[in-house]
C-alpha cells in the first residue's frame, strides 16, 4: 500500500528524479507515447476499430507484463487468434472482452483497475493522464524497493495530481513527465541495483531485531 505522503513531498521527489534525467531519458521518455499511440492508430485502420478500442485491448494485457508480449499478444487477439505466448489468462480473456464488445473503456472489466484505465487514455493519444505503475509510484514516494499499491480512485488521483502540477511547473505534459521520470528511474535503479538494495535493507531489519 502507498504511505500518506503530502502532495508537496510527492511533487519534490518527481522534480528530483526529472532533475536526473540524461538527454537520452528525456528523448526516450518523450517518444514512448507517441510511438505507441502509432502503434494503436495503425492497428485501428488494420482492423477496422476504433483508436479508444484498441487502446483498451492492448491496456488490459498490460498488469505485469513486458511491452514487447503484451504487443504480440494484443497482435494476436485484435487478430482473432489466440496469443501465441503466454499470459495472465484473466487478463487475456478481458481483452478478448474488449476486442468483442467493441468496448472504448476499461472500466466494467477493471472495476479498480486505476492504472489500466489511465494506460488506455495514454495509448489512445490523451497526454493529460497519469498512468501509475509501480515505478511511477515509487518515484512519487522517492522509494525504489517497495511494491506499493493503491487502493481507491481518491489515493490514485491525489499522486497523479502530484504529476500534472508538476508537469505543468515544468511546462511538459503529465505523460510525457511521467514517461521520462520512469525511463529516468529504471535507468538509476536497474533491477540488480533494487535486489542489493532489498538484499541490504533486509540485513538492517535483521540486525534491528537483535
């Protein structure tokens, strides 16, 4: 779960990680929506749907998963195949959903799925919203080693509140921000980097306890 912190504090901290950000995370982290929203708007003209549908299917295969299968699998369903790699298979079977109903939002499929929604607004071309994943979320906490998580709208709106005012301070758009700072934060904590990370905070508990 994310820990109260104020607005004020969430916004120092995603200043503080843009602030590191390289020339190459900026080029990165300024592209990668775009080019994924034309990955969208090719396959609405492919398969003969709307920009907001697809952007929903390929959303709803997106928990947990890395770029490159969710884009196969999505390949697949909008297809009309069966993913030819594996996946969540609740996630799959939603999508399947989607791609069926011709549905143009996530909601009645990801009752609290917070970030999915937001993803699909991002993939559909709407820079103004925030998508939250974990990375997004541990920057706004200024914590690389938890898996934290959101429970309500309320909490999701106040930490995505904390990007637009700062994206705004910086004159750049929510996603863009936000995609930059999340190239920026892999880039700093690598998954070996965290592993030590955890590794040595595990040792201070441990040796605390004594």
């Amino acid at each position: 779960m994310v820990k109260a912190i104020t607005s004020a504090a969430m916004r120092a901290n995603i200043a503080h990680v843009y602030s590191l950000a390289t020339a190459d995370d900026i080029n990165r982290g300024s592209q990668w929506y775009p080019l994924a929203h034309n990955i969208v708007r090719e396959w609405s003209d492919t398969y003969n749907r709307s920009i907001a549908n697809v952007a929903c299917i390929v959303s709803a295969l997106s928990p947990q998963n890395l770029w490159e299968r969710n884009l196969v699998q999505a390949a697949d369903i909008l297809a009309g195949h069966a993913p030819s790699i594996g996946g969540i298979y609740a996630n799959i079977t939603k999508a399947q959903r989607i791609r069926d109903d011709n549905a143009t939002d996530t909601l009645a499929y990801f009752p609290t799925g917070y970030k999915v929604r937001a993803f699909a607004c991002n993939l559909a071309g709407d820079a103004s919203i925030v998508t939250l994943d974990t990375h997004a979320l541990q920057i706004a906490n200024a914590n690389p080693i938890e898996a934290l998580r959101i429970r309500s709208w309320a909490q999701y709106a106040d930490i995505a509140g904390a990007y637009v005012e700062t994206a705004t301070a910086l004159d750049l758009a929510p996603a863009t921000l936000q995609a930059i700072t999340w190239v920026t934060w892999k880039r700093l904590y690598a998954p070996e980097v965290k592993r030590n990370l955890i590794h040595h905070a595990k040792l201070k508990r441990g040796r605390g306890k004594r």
